[in-house]
C-alpha cells in the first residue's frame, strides 16, 4: 500500500479522476501481480468515489486528502445490499443522526483501513456513511479473520454494529433502495478488469498460447460494450454474458498453468496455484443472481 502511494495510485479517483482506459489498465495490471493488494487497493477507492458525489460538502475537506495521499487506507461495506430477505444492516433515524445496528458478514482490511464508507437499509432508502474505526468504538465489534481458500492476507471479518450512532455530518448520501439497485445492476454487470489481469498474467507464464488471442477479443468486446453508454435490459444482460466469459476465461488460462506446470504448481511458492485461487474468488466476487447463472451458463460452454 505505502508503494502503490508513493506512485500515485490511491488517487486514482480523485476528481478529476483517471481516464477509464487507465483506471482499467491499472486494474488489470495490480490484479495479475496479486489479486489480494489488489483487492484491499480497490476497495480503497470506494470511499474517495463516495466522497467525489456526496452533497456533504464538509466530508471532502476531513478525508480526501489523507485518503489520497495513502496516509488514511479506506475500506467500504455494502455488498450485504444485494442479498435478499430482512436487511443485514439497519439505519434508524434519531435525533442528529442514525443508529446502526447489524452484521456485515464481508468487510475487508479489517486492522489496516482506518476509513469505511458503510451502507445501511432504512425501510425503502439507503443511508451510506463514513466510520471512522480508529479509536475502537464498543458499539463495533469484528470477527477473528475469516479463513479464505483465496484473499487470506486482506483481513476480512464480519462486522457487527451494536447501535453505533453516526451524526449527520458523516453521512455522505440518503438514495431511494430501487436507485441504488438501478445503479448497482449496471455496476456489476459490466466487466472485470481483474479477470482480464489474471489471464494476462497466466498467459504470459504460459508462453505461445491461442489463449493469447482469446483475451484480446474478449477484452475489446467486452469494454466497448461497457463504453456504448445503452441502459436497456437486452445491452445489460449482453453486459453480463461479457463479463461471465472474462470469468471463465480467467479460471481457463490459470487451470491451463497449473496443467502446465505440473506439480510444482501446487507449491504455495508457484504463482500458477495463487493464480487459479484468484480466478476463483473473483467468479464470487460482487456476484449477482444474473451474474451467476451467466457464468454457469459460460461454463458449461467451455
């Protein structure tokens, strides 16, 4: 972390944020040398895009610039959004502010971000705030690490909220719920710079490979659809199979590695097994009901 801000790289979406183009090719490139700084790295930017949109105008002044220059790491917890049934997370309006009580089951850089930016359900809106963990608060209580097949190093936990209050003044938005889904189906359906950035870097451990080729026209298909700026139900669900086949293509490219390898691959020291775990994890990774029965779908193609 302390390397990736010496180069500039918590910046990324400070306003005026990077070229897509760019953002995307650093995404590719973080991931393939290692999904998990990737990872806690990307989950960074969450706050500081939070902060760039919020109508709070004090919130930019306390945050950005630590957040930016990697003096203050950031964090976020939402994904808990997508799930169906009674919310994991809840606000509850009180005088100046909320009371948040919960469980988030995924919050990653648990020790290391000082910063998250946290979503709660309140009835049919969305409160997203920012928490501030350091000094510890009673009212926050995380789990011992979980222990992850891929992404051990990030630290991730389940996050319990026991009536934290937050004030006002650290609530960066309020969004109608059906807004938020509107926004996040076409978040998760585009495509995965990660997975473009996994097999990129299996394929160039592997040497001459047809896979080679199948990652170009995959990566120029699928980010021109993203570009194309079309919402309409026909062009997010052709998002979607784009996205699946990155996926696929990404676990494909590091299970030929492995097989390639042999059995030195099963060294915790060889690349091409840290490689085929990441490709996993980010099948998973902000997954959606559409998301997975296109992978599926994708895969038994393959």
């Amino acid at each position: 972390m302390e390397a990736l801000a010496a180069a500039g790289l918590m910046a990324l979406y400070r306003p005026p944020a990077a070229p897509v183009a760019v953002v995307r090719e650093v995404f590719e490139i973080l991931a393939g040398a290692c999904g998990v700084t990737f990872f806690v790295w990307v989950q960074h930017h969450a706050p500081v895009r939070m902060l760039a949109r919020s109508a709070n105008e004090s919130l930019p002044a306390r945050y950005v610039e630590n957040l930016c220059t990697g003096r203050m790491l950031g964090g976020v917890a939402f994904a808990y959004l997508r799930r169906p049934g009674p919310p994991a997370v809840v606000a509850t309006p009180v005088a100046g502010g909320y009371r948040i009580d919960g469980e988030a089951p995924w919050v990653t850089s648990w020790g290391l971000a000082a910063l998250y930016a946290v979503a709660a359900r309140m009835e049919d809106r969305v409160v997203f705030f920012l928490v501030d963990v350091e000094p510890p608060t009673p009212s926050l209580r995380a789990s011992p690490p979980l222990r992850l097949a891929a992404m051990n190093a990030s630290s991730t936990v389940r996050l319990s909220f026991d009536g934290l209050s937050v004030p006002e003044a650290d609530v960066l938005s309020v969004v109608a719920f059906d807004e938020w889904q509107a926004e996040d189906r076409m978040a998760t359906a585009k495509p995965n710079p990660a997975a473009f950035g996994i097999a990129a870097a299996c394929i160039r451990l592997l040497g001459d490979t047809p896979l080679a080729a199948e990652l170009d026209d995959c990566r120029a298909r699928s980010y021109a659809l993203a570009d194309a700026g079309v919402t309409d139900d026909g062009h997010l669900a052709a998002l979607v199979r784009a996205r699946a086949q990155g996926l696929d293509l990404a676990v494909r490219a590091a299970t030929a590695l492995v097989t390639a390898t042999g059995g030195r691959a099963m060294g915790l020291d060889h690349p091409a097994q840290r490689l085929l775990r990441e490709a996993a994890f980010f099948t998973i990774q902000a997954q959606t009901p559409a998301l997975r029965h296109a992978t599926l779908a994708q895969l038994s193609r393959s």
